[in-house]
C-alpha cells in the first residue's frame, strides 16, 4: 500500500481539527446559557468589577436578573442572586455545587487545599466535616467551654471600664483582642497571643495576619482566571500570600510542637483543646484518609480565622448601625434592663429571652454579610437551572448581599431596621434562604453556632454595660460606613466611639 505524503496527512489532520472544532461550535450555539454581559477578549469581564467587587457584581445583577453568567478571564462565573437561585444551587442541586475552584489563595495560605474551607470535596473534606460537627463544635463541647467565653468577655468590660474616660476608643481593637483570647484558649489551649519575651507573634501581628488572610481570601486575582498570566502575580498577591504562609506556619509550628511535648509527657493524656483533638485524629490509623500535621496545622488555622475576624466584623458593624439610630440603640437598652435588670451581666442562657437583641443581630448580618458573595464554589457536571445550562467547571457565586436588598423580601432594604426580625422564625442557620450568613448547604460553615454565641454575648454585654456615643463634634451623619472586600467586608474606618459606664463600678471588676 502506497505511504500517505506528508501533505495529505497535514491536510487530514486540518480537515479532522476543524471539524472538531466545528461541532463544539455547534453545540455550544445550542447551549441557552444565562445571561450576561458580553466579555471582551483575554479578560472577559474583568473591566466591570470595581474595587468593592460585591456591590459591581450587585449592579450585574440588577441589570441581568437572578441567574447571570459573566466570564472572568478562562473561566465562566454564574451568579444566582434570588432566594429561589441560593435555594437551588445550596439545597437541591448542592451536591453538583459542594467543590471549590483551585485558587491561588487555597494554594499557598492554606497548605495547598488542606483545610476545610478550600479542600476539594472528596473522601478528605467529608472526613474534616465530620471531625468538625461530631467532636469539635458540638453542644456538649460549646457548653463545657462557656467558662472561657464568659471570663473572656468579662476581661473586656473591665477593660473598657478603665478606658472610660471620655477619649474615644478604636472598638475593633478589643473585639478582635476578644475575639483572638477566647478562640485561641479554646482551640491552642491557652492565650498564646499574650505580650511576653517568650511569644512566637504578637497580639498587634496576629491581628494584622489575619486581616490579611481574609484580604487575600476574597481578593480577585488575575491570574487564578488567566491561569497562562499566573506567574507574573501581576497583583502581586501571590507574593504576599507566600509571605503571609511563612508567618503563620512558624507560628502553629510552635504551637503543635509545644502539644506533642505536653502529650508525650503525660501519661493517658486526656485533650483539652481542638488542637488536642486534630492530634488524636492524626494518630488514628482507622481514619479514613490519615490526617497529616500540615493538615493539622490547616484545621488550625482556619478555627482561629473564622473564630475572630467574623465576630469582631459584626459587632463593630452593629454598635456603627445603632449610633446613627439613638432611638433603636434605647429599645435595646430598654430591653435588657427589663430582662436582665442592672445588677448582672448576660449570660448566653439569656439571649433567647432578648429577642431586639437577637433581631440587632440578624440585621446587622442582613445588611452586613461577612461574606457578601459566600466562598467560590464550582459546577462538577453539566446540568441545568431555572432553564439555563451551566457546564462542568464554571465557578459558582451566591450573592447573598444582593438577596439582602431585594426590594420583594425586604421593606426598605437599605434601611437599618431591626424590628423587620421580631414576630418570624427566620434563623441564620442556613434553613431560610432570605438570611445566609454562614451559607447553606454542605459547604455552610461548620462553626456558626460558636460564632453566633461570641457575637450575641458581646453586643449584649457591650450595649448592657455601657451608653455609646460619637466623638465631640461627629453627628451619625458623620459617620463613614464605607467597606474593605475581601473574603470578609469589614469597616473601611474603623469606628471610634466614646464609652460610658452604665451599671455599678463593682459590676466592672475583673
């Protein structure tokens, strides 16, 4: 048989390639995908997310309905942006949208997808859900650490007590000290974060990790959409997330070497903290998928971020909201000297017998979402919503900021009014839709039941124990309630605000 030329063999491959590439043009020409903006060449639609990305991709949504599809770089982004979209892509269909993207800051901050907020959903994340609701935030274990919570919160009282003195304060400040002291003697076992010549960070660092790692969490980096750009970090955040790594590995290093001294020099050492628990794990051999110590460390890590920055951000958003509104500041006040009276504090017990407390509370998640557009999630097969087609590999966004101001939900949504709460069963628990500020689903973050106990006991105590008020000269007209986006949207000013004891000085005591 005659040997082909060289010729005709190009010629059948050209011919073979465009046929190829003609039948996925007709495909995809039958494919009703959701509607959007038309992307420009390379970035697609880059050009229209501005620096607060949450409130871009709100505008798209108003525009483009509840079910948008926009292209960023490589990759196609879907937006469900209605209560019946979070429904479908959280609930019904949740099992086709429970993966994570592979993104740059799961990569390198979080030791390459280890911990549970990035890892891929396989046999590993089910295993690391699991160790979360069966051993480390169940009732039993919450309620045997209230003691912690409580001494902590009191330290903070006795603190502001002694700032009373008519200067402003920075309020983040001491939510964040809060925050960082009961999170970390209940995950580390101790305050490892106190000023001493022995500390791995300081207080003041620590913090500042952890603004970081939530900026770095939720920025948009080019080049995790135009994957052929990665390696020139345009932004240059992958450079500052390979720094960040380092600071925080050196520091949990320390902490689970000081763990395994402390078990190994003990016989039938019994746990005492989280970080105790992930070590018995890790020496399970009937685990599933053996936990390593960079995992460990992963799991470490992500308990103390969502255990501080998130509770810090709320309650710095509700005393802001409550200082341009006097008048629900006084309802609540009103409420818990009814409930409580002026001669103790609020307990945890207390908080379902505060009701304006607890609507303060789901208000300030309403209009102040930690996480504005919830963490990416990604299509693992090619399925179709409310008659759209979404493809195998487009990344999923639920706008739950947009689900906050729709008009047909909410009376006045851009408004801060509390009583919106009083008289429903809506929770923050991920069973309705209209409310989801720890998300829904499988991927719902596993610890909101503790976040929500700091945020409720703090904001309570914080309005029962003292009258807040502006600096000299500020009016609520004043004050700035613009935001930094980032996996969390904290204040972008952080609130200065002046304390006044108001319950017995012996109340205040440490």
């Amino acid at each position: 048989m005659e040997t082909p030329t060289y010729t005709a063999y190009a010629a059948a491959c050209l011919a073979t390639l465009a046929l190829f590439f003609l039948s996925k043009y007709l495909r995809q020409r039958k494919l009703n995908l959701p509607p959007g903006p038309k992307p420009w060449p390379i970035i697609g639609n880059f050009n229209l997310i501005g620096p607060l990305a949450h409130r871009s991709v709100h505008e798209l949504s108003l525009k483009y309905g509840p079910i948008l599809q926009r292209r960023f770089g490589s990759y196609p982004v879907v937006v469900g942006s209605s209560v019946e979209m979070a429904k479908v892509f959280l609930k019904s269909m949740d099992i086709n949208f429970v993966d994570r993207p592979k993104m740059a800051a799961g990569k390198y901050t979080t030791y390459n997808y280890s911990n549970i907020t990035w890892s891929a959903y396989g046999p590993y994340w089910r295993q690391a859900r699991k160790m979360c609701l069966m051993e480390l935030f169940t009732a039993k274990r919450l309620e045997s650490l209230e003691y912690i919570r409580t001494e902590e919160l009191h330290s903070l009282l006795h603190d502001l007590y002694n700032l009373s003195t008519g200067k402003p304060i920075l309020l983040k400040d001491y939510l964040m000290t809060l925050s960082l002291n009961v999170i970390s003697r209940m995950v580390l076992g101790k305050r490892y974060l106190d000023e001493s010549k022995n500390s791995i960070v300081t207080p003041e660092e620590f913090k500042k990790m952890l603004d970081e790692l939530f900026l770095l969490n939720g920025v948009l980096n080019i080049g995790d959409y135009i994957p052929w750009i990665d390696f020139m970090d345009l932004q240059g955040y992958v450079k500052r997330m390979k720094v960040l790594s380092n600071k925080f590995d050196r520091f949990l290093e320390h902490v689970l070497d000081q763990h395994n001294a402390r078990r190994n020099a003990e016989e039938n050492y019994v746990a005492k903290d989280m970080v105790d628990v992930l070590l018995q794990f890790a020496d399970d051999p009937t685990l599933e998928v053996k936990l390593e110590r960079h995992g460990v460390k992963a799991f470490t890590q992500d308990l103390l971020a969502g255990g501080t920055e998130s509770s810090a951000v709320i309650v710095e958003w509700a005393i802001s909201e409550l200082l341009k509104k006097p008048e629900i500041f006084n309802k609540a006040t009103e409420e818990l000297d009814r409930v409580i009276g002026q001669n103790r504090w609020v307990q945890e017990k207390d908080i379902p017998h505060l009701p304006y407390i607890e609507a303060i509370v789901k208000e300030t998640m309403r209009l102040h979402p930690v996480a504005p557009m919830l963490t990416p999630r990604l299509c693992g097969e090619d399925c179709k919503v409310a008659g759209y087609d979404i493809l195998k590999g487009t990344r999923l966004l639920v706008s739950v900021w947009t689900i906050a101001r729709d008009p047909t939900l909410w009376d006045e949504p851009e408004a801060f009014k509390p009583e919106r709460f009083l008289g429903n069963s809506i929770d923050v628990k991920g069973h309705n839709f209209e409310l989801l500020p720890f998300g829904a689903g499988r991927r719902m973050c596993p610890g909101y039941n503790l976040g929500l106990k700091v945020i409720q006991a703090s904001l309570a105590n914080l309005l029962h124990g003292f009258k807040w008020s502006l600096p000299d000269n500020m009016t609520p007209e004043d004050l700035n309630m613009e935001e930094i986006f980032g996996l969390s949207i904290p204040k972008k000013i952080p609130l200065a605000a002046v304390v006044e004891p108001r319950l017995a000085p012996t109340l205040y005591s440490a």
